[in-house]
C-alpha cells in the first residue's frame, strides 16, 4: 500500500529534511509517526500526498510510482489520500454540509451522491446533526471531525493526519484516535504523525520515530 525505498527530501535552502528513509504499510495498517519539531514529519505525509516529490528513491502507494507519476496523474493520486491537519482549514463562511461536501463538489458527483455521502461522512463522525452549522460555532473537538469527515468523504483507501490533536485537550485527542481506529477496521491504511506519546503507547499500534530526517525506529504494536 505505501512503499518507501531509500527516500531523500533535500530543500535548497535548509538541506536534508528526509535521509534514506525505508518502509512498508500493508493495507489497513493503522501507524504513528512521531519525532521532534523539525525531524521530518509533514515532509514525509507531503511527499505521500505528492504535495511534494522526493530528491532520490522510489516511493510507491497503491502501486503508482510517485516519483515518475505524469503531472495529470496527481489529481485522481490526491482524491485516493485524505489529508487531516491540525488547524482544520475549514471555511469559515460555508456550512459544515458544504466544507464537507467540497472535494465530491470539485470532483463533480452528481448532487444526489454528494448528499448521500456528505451525510454518511458526518454520520461517522457523530455530527450530522451539525450539519448547518458554521465552523465558528463549532468546538475545537468538532471542527477537528468535519475535517476528519471532509478527508473521508470521498472514501479514500489512505489517510493522513499531521498533528491532528495539537490543539486538543487528552480526552478529545484519545476520542479523534479512536475514530481513526474505527476507519481502520474497515481496511483504510492510516499514518499519523503527532507528538503525544503518551497517548500513542497506550494505543499499541505499529511506530515510526524519525530523528533529523531518519528513520531511527520502527516499533510493531501488539
């Protein structure tokens, strides 16, 4: 599902902030990624969600080579990987129906399907009663969902996550990792990158750390 075989990232300006990084994720995988500021992480969920393309090395997802996939490849490789942040990016002026429903809207579902799916998406989530509301009424925890509901909206077989509990007090972080669990349980391959370890050791999944830009740990969960 996603292969990286010595993978460098070198920006011209800072140097290398991936370094002969190598690893496999199976199909349904769940993982985090953790590490220090600065020790690769958003570089490497970028370089998976072609945000970016490596220096050197091969990185494969769902088979397509990433380094050599054609430039009008990458839309229909992007709609395969949901992405998560950790401010949300929601649109302040829009609905949570309509943050949710964006990507379907872009990729030009029919308005029946994107209703069908917006709301199951919310479903998921525990907000579909929330559907009309704007994010400003929303709570740090629920703006977090849409954002998750908004990622798996149109059912990608990947998805990432870049602190996506940075703001979140514990209770909350443990609710979103456990709604992750739920996605892979229906065979979602997921890679989470955060700092909370605590939270991470009492999870028991699979581990990467990374350590200025290399891969220095690869713990199996139970």
């Amino acid at each position: 599902m996603i292969l990286f075989e010595h993978v460098f990232k070198r920006y011209p300006e800072r140097g290398e902030a991936l370094t002969n990084v190598s690893f496999e994720m199976k199909v349904g995988e769940m993982a985090f990624l953790t590490g220090h500021s600065g020790a690769g992480k958003s570089t490497l969920l970028r370089l998976i969600g072609l945000l970016e393309r490596p220096s050197r090395g091969q990185i494969l997802v769902n088979g397509r080579d990433l380094a050599t996939l054609p430039l009008a490849q990458i839309p229909y490789h992007r709609r395969e990987v949901g992405m998560i942040f950790q401010d949300h990016r929601l649109l302040p002026d829009r609905s949570v129906f309509d943050n949710v429903a964006l990507p379907l809207v872009v990729a030009g579902l029919p308005h029946k399907e994107v209703g069908r799916r917006v709301r199951a998406a919310l479903d998921q989530v525990g907000l579909l009663k929330r559907e009309r509301a704007i994010p400003v009424a929303l709570s740090g925890g629920e703006q977090q969902r849409v954002g998750i509901a908004r990622a798996v909206v149109g059912r990608p077989p990947v998805l990432l996550a870049d602190e996506p509990t940075g703001n979140l007090d514990p209770e909350l972080s443990k609710e979103i990792f456990q709604l992750f669990e739920r996605f892979q349980y229906v065979g979602v391959t997921l890679l989470i990158a955060t700092h909370d370890l605590a939270l991470v050791k009492s999870m028991h999944h699979r581990t990467f750390t990374l350590g200025d830009g290399r891969l220095i740990n690869d713990t199996r969960g139970w």
